[in-house]
C-alpha cells in the first residue's frame, strides 16, 4: 500500500478538487472539476490548515493565471488540515517579467501546460 502525505508550501500552484467532501470514492476524484490555487501560507503545527488563493485564467491566454479578485480583494479560503485531499496536484508555476506591457496583469503566473487539469470549475 502507497502512503502519501500531502504538503502544499507557501507560493506553490496547486489544483484543488471542487466541492470535495470525505465521502469521495475513485469514481468522484475521476469526474471531478479542479480549481487553480496559490498557496498563500503554509500549515504550521498548531495551525487551523492552508490559506490559499484563487485563481483565474488570463482572458486570451491558456498558461497564464492571475488571482481571482472580487470588489478589489484577493479570493482566499482556508483549507482545514482535515481536508488536505482535496488537492489534487501540484503545478509547475513561474512569473513572466515585463508581462504588463502586453496587458496581462503583472502578478500573473505562467502555469506549466501539461500539468493544468483538463476540467477547470469556476
């Protein structure tokens, strides 16, 4: 039997099943749709869990991803320590230097291609 312990570190890109519960068989990771995260602090012993951010695909643009903002304000969320399964992956992610100048917002990620799930939920 293969154990794996999951362990999102602050400024990583994860995707995140939507709406998972405990309760999940194959079947329903299978189906599922994923969100793109970034992790915004790590869990620390003692800690509730996870603040991660949401993010958005780039309008135009298939690899690049922005977080999610709503009247101004960064989309957080604290995933408890009892639900590290909710994330699927990690993402290869790096920031492209100068992107502005071409009208992508400048906190903007470049997301590795083969690594973004097929179903991304908003």
């Amino acid at each position: 039997m293969s154990c794996y312990k999951i362990c999102p570190r602050e400024g990583e890109v994860w995707a995140m099943h939507k709406d998972w519960n405990a309760r999940w068989g194959v079947s329903d990771y299978e189906r599922s749709r994923c969100m793109i995260v970034r992790v915004e602090s790590s869990a620390e012993e003692g800690s509730n869990g996870i603040t991660v951010s949401r993010l958005r695909e780039v309008e135009g643009c298939l690899t690049l991803f922005c977080k999610l903002k709503q009247d101004g304000f960064d989309m957080v969320h604290v995933v408890p320590n009892a639900n590290m399964l909710c994330f699927s992956h990690r993402i290869p992610a790096f920031r492209v230097p100068g992107i502005k100048r071409y009208g992508i917002p400048e906190d903007s990620w470049h997301l590795e291609p083969n690594a973004l799930p097929l179903t991304i939920g908003n």
